[in-house]
C-alpha cells in the first residue's frame, strides 16, 4: 500500500500564527537578550538553503530522465509549442486581468502624494533597484537569450543558471536517447536513481514545512504590518482583486473546460508547494515541492513534468507579470499622466517580456517594473509608493506563478491522453 499524503494544515496554521505573532512582537522583540528577528531569519534562511540546495540536482535529474525517455524530436517539439503557447496564453490572459481591474477601480487617481504616512522609499532604496537595472536595462529579453547557451556548463551549475542548466539537460537527455541501447540505459538509470533520491530528499526537508514556514512568514510580519498596507489600500486590492479573478476563476475554468478535471482536485493537490510559494516569494526555492506535487499528488508524468514545471519556473511569471502591468498604470495614475490606448499597449507588452525575464527570487519584480517605468518614460521614483508593501504581494504573485506553472503541466498532460491526472485514486491517495 502506498503511503498516505499528509494534509498540509499545520502549514497553514504556521502561516496564521506567523503573522499574528510577527505582528505582535515586531522588529525589537528579543528573548533571552537575543533578536528574535535575527533567530527567524537565521532559521528562515537555513530552510531557504535546504529547499534551493535540491533545485540543481533534481531538476538536472528530472529533465534528463524525462527527456532521454522521448527520444523523439516531433514529440519534443510538440510538447514545447504546446508548453510555450500556454505560457504566452495564460501571461496574456493575467496582464489583460490586471489592466481591467486598474482601469476599472482607477488605484492611483485622488491618491494623496502629500500623506506624510504612505510608504515612501528612501532614495537609497530607489537607487539601489536603479542600479540593479543597469544590467537589465532594455536587455531583459537578451539577458535571457544570453542565458540559455552558457559558455561553461560547470559554472551554470555552480550558480544554479537554470535556462543555461534546462537546455543543457535538454540537450543531454536527448543525446542519451540517442547512444547505444546498454550505454543508454545506464545512464537513464543513473539519473533515475538521482532523481528518485531527491524526491526523498525532498520530502526529508518537506518536514520542516511548518516551522521554516513560520519563521518566514514572522519574519516579514515582524518588519512589514498590515497597517502599512492601508496607506496603498486601493493599489493593494486592484492587484489581489487582479491575482485572485486569474487564479480561482481564469485558471480553474481552463483546468476544468480545457483539461477536462476538476479544479479543486488541483488546488489539493498543489496545497505544499502553494504554501511554500507563499511563504518564501521564491518560485525558484519553491521548484522541488512544486515538482513533487505535479507529478506525486497531481499524476502527471514525469516526461511532462521534467519539461513544463522547471522551463515554467524560469519563464512563466504570470502573477508577476499582472503585478507589473498594474503596478505601471497605477504610477502613471498617480502622477496623474494619461495613458493613451497605444501606452497601454505598450505596457501590456514590456510586463509580457520583462516577466519572461524575472527570476524566481524575492522582489525580482520590482526591477521589472523600473524597466517597465524607463521604458514608457514615467516617473521612476514613484515604485516608492509601494516598495514598503511589496513583500507581502510577493508573496500573492508567487503562489500564483506557482500554481500557473502547475496548470500548465496538467493541460499539456491532458492533451497528451494522460488519463490518470487528479483522477480519483491519485487525488483519493492524499484526501483520506
Ligand atoms: N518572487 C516572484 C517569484 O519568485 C518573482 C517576482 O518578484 O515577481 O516568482
């Protein structure tokens, strides 16, 4: 019999504790003459580590296993302009979200510049997202290009480059196909058995969810209250109004109309790794449990999955993308500059290719939205607004990049005939 899947309450009780706690003890708070902010941290970053330490390894070992399995070309190239239409598709679909809902509450329009209380940045903090721009500067999408074909698949390895380390894997996966059958099969064994390992390992540190979970999430409730999000009340709502219609209405209804199986079913299943998004604002961290998820407790397969999830992860930013485009129109609001339809365009457009461009790390956005605000030529030191709060809509976009991602895979795998995703058994496995 195989084992039981735990419900990941103690996560969420984790996550509300968290914030309560965060909230109540604030940034000071010290025990024993010790800084229970720099305890959290410590041990936030210690879970962090753990969870980014199995990202290489596991994803290196899953695309490899996957793709040596095709060894197909039409099939690959199938299942890639399958993947990339989605991704482009369900980008598109959040950005055009996003726009509605900051044309229709207007978040910028009437907002008081002169309010001493909003959260401004300091110039420091502008300047020092300005400076990281430098190298993404109107280079985004080349940056990215640039990425793909390292010089040196070592030192890809070394600093964890995932596009670099994707196609390399692609490449080698496909090699393996292609050598003498004995030799073939050693190899995909190897990798097999690497793979496997790091699903334990995984699961090993999966574990610790609830207590890495509740130093990340007091951490941030410690220096980031809920009181400051009140000053940028309405440019919060548009963009969680923005996120939550994308992720329990548009992505449902296309699990349900297009991937044929029940949405709910899906949110059960990805539970951990939405958790885990949530909580460290890093897809990136993230990628173990949320491959765990899709292929363990979602049922898809690991030829689907080994490509989807991880080329998701480093490209499909569709939560981060809406934020971008909301994020712009509310600047341009706020200065109270009008945006023509061409604008517009040309906003829907940047958060489209600057997203393609965002890592999976905490804030990555924020440098996107700076490109967005050089690019069209409004006021840059206006992502002062909303630099204090951007943490916690990190949080939201993530666990919406996330899920996106994991869609993704399931609709590929529904088009490829797979007939056991979240079917009852597999979703059954988890539920009892
Ligand atoms: N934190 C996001 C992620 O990891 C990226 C962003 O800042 O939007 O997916």
């Amino acid at each position: 019999m195989r084992k039981k899947h735990k419900r990941p309450w103690g996560v969420f009780v984790a996550i509300v504790l968290a914030a309560i706690f965060g909230t109540w003890a604030g940034k000071d708070a010290t025990i024993f003459g010790i800084s229970l902010y720099s305890v959290f941290d410590v041990l936030g970053t210690v879970f962090l580590n753990a969870l980014r330490l199995v990202v290489v390894p596991l994803v290196a070992s899953s695309i490899i296993t996957g793709i040596a399995r095709m060894g197909n070309e039409s099939e690959f190239g199938r299942l890639g302009a399958k993947t990339f239409a989605f991704y482009i598709g369900t980008s598109l679909l959040a950005i055009f979200i996003g726009l509605f809902f900051v044309n229709l509450i207007q978040p910028g329009v009437g907002f008081n510049m002169a309010d001493g209380s909003r959260p401004m940045a300091t110039s420091d903090q502008v300047a020092a997202i300005g400076a990281k721009i430098a190298s993404h500067d109107g280079q985004a999408i080349v940056n990215v290009l640039l990425q793909i074909v390292p010089l040196n698949i070592i030192d890809a390895f070394g600093k964890g480059q995932m596009l670099g380390i994707i196609f390399f894997c692609l490449l080698f996966g496909f090699a393996i196909s292609k050598i003498e059958s004995s030799t073939s099969s050693i190899l995909q064994g190897f990798f097999q058995g690497v793979f496997q390992a790091m699903i334990r390992v995984t699961h090993v540190i999966m574990r610790f969810l609830p207590y890495g979970v509740f130093c990340l999430i007091a951490k941030v409730f410690m220096t980031t209250g809920l009181g400051s999000l009140s000053s940028v009340a309405l440019f919060t709502l548009t963009v969680l109004i923005g996120l939550g219609t994308f992720l329990f209405i548009g992505l449902p209804l296309l699990l349900k109309f297009v991937g044929r199986v029940k949405p709910i079913r899906h949110f059960k299943a990805m539970a951990p790794a939405l958790v885990t998004a949530f909580s460290t604002s890093s897809s990136s961290a993230t990628l173990p449990i949320t491959i765990d998820c899709v292929e363990k407790r979602a049922g898809v397969s690991n030829r689907i999955c080994s490509l989807v999830v991880p080329l998701g992860t480093s490209i499909n930013m569709s939560g981060s993308a809406l934020y971008e485009c909301v994020a712009a129109m509310f600047i341009a609001q706020v200065y109270g500059i009008e945006i023509s339809f061409v604008t517009q365009f040309l906003i829907v457009l940047m958060s489209l290719v600057t997203s393609i461009g965002v890592a999976g790390i905490p804030s990555a956005s924020l440098v996107a939205v700076l490109v967005i605000l050089k690019v069209i030529g409004l006021p840059e030191e206006g992502i002062g607004f909303f630099i204090a709060v951007d943490r916690l809509l990190d949080m939201c976009r993530t666990t919406v990049n996330v899920f996106s991602d994991s869609c993704c895979a399931v609709l590929v795998a529904r088009s490829e005939g797979e007939k056991g995703v979240l079917s009852k058994e597999i979703v059954s496995d988890f539920d009892a």
